[in-house]
C-alpha cells in the first residue's frame, strides 16, 4: 500500500516539483495550498509528467480547522512535508507581521495536530538565510545561526527552535530540517516551473522575463560587495535535485533511519556563482542577451553564501546533479511556455 504523505504549498515552485518526484517514487500525495502564490493549474502540468492527479484541497495552514478536518478525512497520512510560507526577502522587511502569522502559526497548527492523527514525521522547508553571513565558507551544518537579516530569515530560525523544543518536549514524531540555498530552474519536461504572483521576488524569473521582454530589464542590486565582481554569490540548486532531496529524506523518515529528534542538512551545490556569473551563464546556454543595470544594494541581502553539502550526500545519499547551463535552459523553455 502506498504511504500517503502530506505536501503543504503543494502548488509552489519547489512544492510542485517535490510532488512530482514523490509520486514518482511511490507515494501517494495530498496536497493543501491557499493559492495565495500559486496557481491551480499546476496541477495539471503534475498531472501530465506523473500520470496521476494528487489529491488537492483549497487551504490554508494557518486555518487549524480547517486542517483537523483534513486529517480526518485523510486518516492514512504519515508523513507532512512543509512548504506552505510567505518566502520574499524584501517583502518580509516591508510586511513583517504578515511573515511571522503565516509562517509561524502554520508550523505551530501542524505540530499541535500531528499527535493526535499518528503522523510521525515531518519535512521542514528551511534556508540558509538561518546562517546569517557566515564566517567561515562553505557553510556547514554546524556553522552558528547568526542573527537575521531579514523577517524571513527570522521566521525560519523560529520556526526549526519551535521543531526542536517540541520534539525535546517529547512530541512521538521526528523532523528533518532542510536548509536550501538558491533553487533555480524548471522541469525538463517544461510543464511546471517558477509561476510568481505579479513581479517577481527572485532572480531568475525576473531575469527570464527580462529576457523575453516582459520586464525592461534586470537590476543587479549592488555592484560593491567584497566579491571578486562585487556582486552577491550564491549557491544556486536546480529545483528538481531539491525535490528530489525531499523524497529521500521522507523515505529516511518513513523507513524509521532518521535519527532521534531532529536532523539538518545543507542542501546546495557547494559552489558559489555570483549574480554576474549568473547572468553571463544564461547569455552563454541560451543565446540570449539579457539586459541588465547596476542598482543599489537591497535591504536584508547577504554578500555572499554557498553549502557544503557533503553531510547531505553522505547520510542521505543525495548529490545534486545538474549543471547550472542546463538548469538555466531549463528556467528559460519553461518561460519561453509561458509566453506562448
């Protein structure tokens, strides 16, 4: 009998691609989404490379009504994994408290509930914004959490204390934490991808749009920084390698070879690219000028960042796989789809 595990931002960027590569794996998958940042029609896009239709309910996390209901009419559920959260640097400097209600007391709803339905195990939708600017790179998982720089930030490292504390507490289920750097890219299939709500938060959909003529160009906030080209470095994974990090750690938790209490690992790339690298890797794997300006720096950024993935390849068996050329041409035919 297939495991039914719970997918909450079912229909976000790396939600989606997590579902598909969990169907694809064997599970079968419900998910919740308030469509708040996404849109229902990924789940046709889902559909067509799967070959199955996830179950889908319209909900949203912070509603602790709503979900108990939803465990009852799903009793088989073993498995959560959390992505549903408000996730824009910038906007979190200007909308703090949306940041804090949606990202904290959706956790805190899924906790208080999970008991009660025998749910033993939940995947935690991190970052490494927890990390702060390192002192010391690439980041480990040991390396301290440092004040954050943003409300986002903040709201992640809250929310692995609340996991932690609970657990310790003496919750009957285990969690793994997963810190992600920069995901970037589309299905290879081109039938999901990156969908923003209006303009977009993060760099490469607004770079694709840029390119195909929807923005008038990309700003490069901050040509200054203490880089080697004085732009930010990042650590960018293709989306789909994250997915699949996902489906390995709910078969670690689901196949009972999780370690007590909570586990963390680094999901990246080890490799950090800055924003101009960045740009002249699109130019150079898709033929594409991309226009772009120098703007000032943008409040809440960190310089620079990037994984040392080594505890995640180990334990978990996972390596992300893809380069960054082909993860690039991926973003670009799945906005090359969208504007036909």
């Amino acid at each position: 009998m297939k495991k039914q595990i719970l997918v909450t931002g079912g229909t976000g960027y790396i939600g989606s691609h997590t579902v598909v590569e969990l169907q694809n794996a064997g599970y079968e998958v419900i998910v919740i989404d308030d469509l708040s940042n996404s849109d229902v029609r990924v789940l046709d896009g889902i559909e067509r490379i799967t070959g199955i239709r996830p179950a889908f309910e319209v909900l949203d996390c912070n509603d602790r009504t709503g979900l108990e209901k939803l465990f009852e009419r799903y009793a088989g559920i073993e498995g959560i994994i959390h992505f549903a959260a408000s996730k824009a640097v910038g906007e979190s400097v200007r909308q703090p408290l949306k940041y804090y209600r949606n990202n904290l007391v959706s956790l805190l709803n899924l906790l208080e509930l999970m008991p009660g339905f025998g749910i033993r195990g939940i995947v935690f939708s991190s970052s490494c914004t927890v990390y702060g600017q390192p002192d010391e790179l690439p980041v480990t998982e040991s390396a301290p959490i440092k004040p954050a720089t943003s409300p986002y930030g903040n709201t992640k490292q809250i929310c692995e204390e609340i996991i932690r504390d609970t657990i310790h507490a003496g919750a009957p289920f285990r969690s793994i934490l997963l810190r992600y750097f920069n995901p970037i890219g589309a299905h290879p299939s081109a039938e999901i991808g990156e969908l923003p709500i209006g303009v977009p938060q993060n760099l490469v959909p607004f770079l694709t749009q840029a390119a195909a003529g929807i923005r008038p160009g990309l700003n490069v906030f901050g040509d200054d920084y203490d880089t080697p080209d004085g732009s930010c470095i990042r650590d960018y994974i293709n989306v789909v390698d994250l997915a699949r990090a996902h489906v390995t750690a709910m078969d670690r938790l689901s196949e009972g070879r999780a370690a007590e209490g909570v586990e963390v690992f680094n999901l990246g790339t080890g490799r950090g690219v800055s924003v101009f690298e960045l740009i002249h890797a699109f130019e150079k794997s898709t033929g594409v000028k991309m226009p772009y300006k120098v703007a000032g720096r943008r409040e809440g950024d960190i310089e620079k960042v990037w994984a040392d993935p080594r505890h995640a390849n180990r334990a978990l068996g996972w390596k992300a796989k893809e380069t960054l050329e082909d993860t690039l041409r991926s973003a670009w035919e799945w906005q090359k789809k969208m504007k036909t």
